[in-house]
C-alpha cells in the first residue's frame, strides 16, 4: 500500500503539473480563435477521434499488464514487438481510409469543407500516434514510474510551445499542423525511453512466441478495445450529435463545458498510471490483500476527486472568466455542474476497470458496464431532448448514462469477487458535490465568497467522518513534498 501511495502521490503531482500546462494551453488556444473556429475544431477532432479509436484493440492495457509479469527484459521486447505488429494491422488501413474518405466526410455528411484540411492531417497523425501507447506500456510496465512522470510534465511544455504560434498563424489548420508534429516528437521519445534499457536483450520474437503472446494480449485486449471505442465515441456522442443539427457555436458551448469538466481525470489517470501493474501483481499473489490494497485506495482518490470537482464548479464562472478573458462561453457555465458528475463518475468507472476487472479479468462484465453507460447516455439525451433542449439534455443523458453503469459495477463486483467498493457515504458525498457546485455556478460573487470556507470544512468533515481523509494522509503528504527525492 505504501509503495502504490507514494507512486500515486507522484503522478498526481505530475498529472497535476500536465494539467496547469495544458488548461493554459487550452484557454490561451480558446482566446485565440472565434467560438466558430472552435466549434470546427472540436467536430473535426470528434469526427477523427471516433475513428482513431478504433486503432487500439486494447493493446495498452493488455500489454502494461503482460509486461509487469514478465521475467525478463528479451519477454518484454517481444511483448511490444508483438503487441506494435498488431497495432498497426489496424492503425494503416484506418488512417488510409480517413485520408481518402475526408473529403466525403467533411461535404457530404457534415457540409463544412473547412473539415478536409484538418481531417487529412489527422489521418497522417494516426500513423505516428500509433506507436505511443505501446511504448507507455513498456515504461509503466517494467515501473519506470519517475522517468515517466518527470516526462508527462516535460512534453506539456513542449506541446504549449508547438500550438500556440501555429494556432495564431494559421487558425483552424494550425490546430492540426500542430497536432501532427506533437505527435511526431512524443511518439520518438517515447520510443527512446522504452527501448534504450532494453538495447542489450533485443530477441524477436519467433512465429511460437508470437502465436503464444497474441493468445495472452488477446485473452483480455479485445474487451479493453471494445471498451475504449464505447468510451471515445461516449466523449464524442455529444459534439456529434450536435452536430448533426447545429450551428458550430452550438458545438463549441457543449464542447467547452466538456474540455473544463474532463480536467478532472487527471486525478483517476494518474491513479490507473501506477495501480493497473501494481494491482495485476498482487491480484495474481494474494487476492485479499488485493481488496484491502484497492478499498483504502479508492476511498482516499474517491475523497480527492470529489473536493476537486465540488470546487471546480463552484468556481467556474470566475476560473473560466479569468483564462478566457471574455464571457463568450458564459453559456457554457450552467452545463458544467452536471457534465462534472458525469466525468467524476466515468473515472471512478475507469478506476474499477483498471484496477479491479483487468487484473481480476473480468472481462465480460467489463464489456457490459460500458455499453451501459454509452447506451444509456444516448437513450437519456433521445428521451430528454423534447423537454430540455439539445444542450441540457446531452448533459444530464451523459450524467444518467455514468450512473447507471456505475450502479452495475457496484453490483457485479460484489457478486463476482464478495466486497464492496461503493457505499451510501460515497454516495452521499457525490450529492453534496454536484448541490454545492451547482450552487455556486448560480450564486453571485460576494456570496460565494462568504459562503466558500464553511462550505469547504463541511467538505473536509464530510470526507473525514468515513475515514476517506485522515490527518495522517495529510502529515505523510506533507514529508512527502519536503523530500528533495522521491
């Protein structure tokens, strides 16, 4: 348990840091362009991101967990030889077909010829962006953790120092040029970092140990892949929706309240960085020490994540007003408090998966939970479209949708492994959340500043009287941080 913490405490630091740079880069590339040019933008990333999902088959996951059991360094090269043949088998012909096809796609479809540019673009980066999972899974994989964490940070720089003077010259285009040399310069990278410990064991693997290792990625990567299409195309439902019957400002307000929400799965990302290989190894030594190891986990992530996105909506109108500088996304504040909820619950959706059903491979009822969630979403906004409007009801739909599934995963992991990893605290907690954050997007300044610090001891007390947070948590927190190495 110790060991996880300290891992953990030092991807949240370093997601944290990512996340600084990359809210930067996002409301600096927000204020550059008009609500328009937004709106294309965020289509033409959904349109290319539903598609390029479809490249991964769930290699990442599967092979992070195949690689933190190997023995041997020559096992792990051929673990990722293996598992790059098998990427791009689907990677080339997918980004083939997006090239050929955009302009189809951005005319026929969608009726915006500003599309095909940035679509081709996006074709051409999938080939590069391909390599990228497998070579992360190799680093977290043999526990590289702080070569990986000092690099998360390091490449958001660089990334705000690409956008930036490419979205300012060129607008819409420029988003894409940029994306595309990212893509290229983190894929090569990444590729050293992998492979230069691994220089003195390159062994290809032969036609016996590919045969055996695509039997072992494959025994669980096509339910991580399934899953991973159903979560993309869930993120993208509501930009594609929309899209279909709305003005691109339209677009833009529902993608931009999901770009500030979304910010939250930084703390459930740098959770699932250490505790999918941590997990998977102790899952395979001692099951009960596996729980005890995940519910103290949980509760202590599941408390961090709520005060976060409590006081990130309590506070959006100020924050985005802030960054942004202007109120031309104002419209975007009403949507924040629900779409919060439901990215707070997909990513405890998403720690459960990588911390419970891949190690435990459960993999069927890992299937079953994500289609709830996307099925549900989609039902939600058909049946709430009429009463609340496109925008409302895409929100609360993605919200019900998180729910549901959520419920399912609570019950399915009781059934299947006899422990409870839910209980009415936490759902107490995620209620208080959302009423306080929705609170605060309706209240003036002067009374959410009188308000803000009983508000936030009530939520501290709340999270302490289970026992989620302990002045312990916060003593070893703070030695942590005044050690110079970690």
């Amino acid at each position: 348990m110790k060991d996880l913490g300290k891992w953990q405490i030092i991807s949240f630091i370093s997601r944290g840091m990512s996340m600084v740079v990359g809210i930067v880069q996002s409301f600096a590339i927000i204020r550059i362009l008009t609500v328009s040019e937004w709106g294309l933008v965020q289509l033409a990333v959904s349109i290319g991101g539903a598609l390029g999902i479809y490249q991964h088959l769930g290699l990442a996951s599967a092979s992070t967990r195949e690689i933190s059991a190997a023995k041997e360094d020559s096992e792990v090269f051929k673990i990722f030889v293996t598992s790059l043949f098998i990427r791009y088998l689907v990677t080339l012909p997918i980004a083939l077909l997006l090239f050929i096809f955009s302009r189809n796609i951005a005319v026929d479809v969608y009726h915006r010829t500003e599309l095909i540019v940035p679509l081709q673009i996006y074709a051409i980066s999938l080939v590069f962006q391909g390599v990228q999972s497998i070579t992360n899974s190799v680093i977290s994989g043999t526990k590289r953790f702080k070569q990986l964490f000092t690099y998360q940070v390091l490449i958001s720089f660089a990334s705000l120092i690409i956008y930036i003077p490419l979205i300012y010259k060129f607008r819409i285009n420029g988003y894409f040029y940029a994306f595309m040399i990212f893509n290229i310069l983190n894929s090569g990278i990444l590729a050293y970092l992998a492979l230069s410990p691994l220089k003195a064991h390159i062994k290809l693997p032969s036609k016996t140990d590919i045969k055996r290792l695509v039997r072992e990625i494959f025994s669980i990567s096509i339910g991580i892949y399934i899953v991973k299409i159903l979560t993309t195309n869930w993120e993208k439902l509501g930009p594609n929706l929309l899209g279909l019957n709305n003005a691109p400002e339209v677009i833009a307000i529902f993608s931009f309240a999901v770009l500030y929400s979304r910010k939250i799965l930084s703390i459930s990302d740098s959770v699932t960085d250490v505790s999918l290989p941590v997990l998977s190894e102790k899952f395979a030594t001692n099951v009960h020490e596996f729980k005890t190891t995940f519910v103290k986990n949980f509760d202590k992530v599941f408390a961090l994540i709520i005060l976060a996105a409590t006081y990130a909506a309590f506070w959006a109108p100020e924050i985005i007003g802030l960054v942004v500088g202007s109120e031309k996304y104002a419209g975007s504040y009403k949507l924040i408090p629900t779409i919060l909820l439901a990215f707070v619950v997909y990513s405890l959706l998403d720690i459960v998966k990588s911390s419970i059903l891949i190690p435990a491979k459960l993999i069927r009822h890992m299937l079953f939970s994500f289609f709830l969630l996307f099925l549900s979403t989609a039902v939600s906004f058909l049946v709430l479209n009429t009463k609340l409007g496109y925008l409302n009801a895409m929100s609360a739909g993605m919200a019900a949708g998180a729910l549901i599934a959520l419920m399912y995963q609570i019950v399915m992991v009781k059934k299947s492994l006899n422990f409870y990893f839910f209980n009415i605290d936490h759902a107490v907690l995620l209620v208080q959340s959302t009423v306080i954050g929705w609170a605060g997007i309706q209240s003036s300044l002067t009374v959410k500043s009188i308000a803000f610090l009983p508000l936030l001891f009530l939520s501290v007390w709340s999270a302490k009287i289970p026992g989620y947070i302990a002045m312990d948590d916060l003593l070893i927190l703070k030695k942590f941080l005044r050690r110079k190495n970690v």
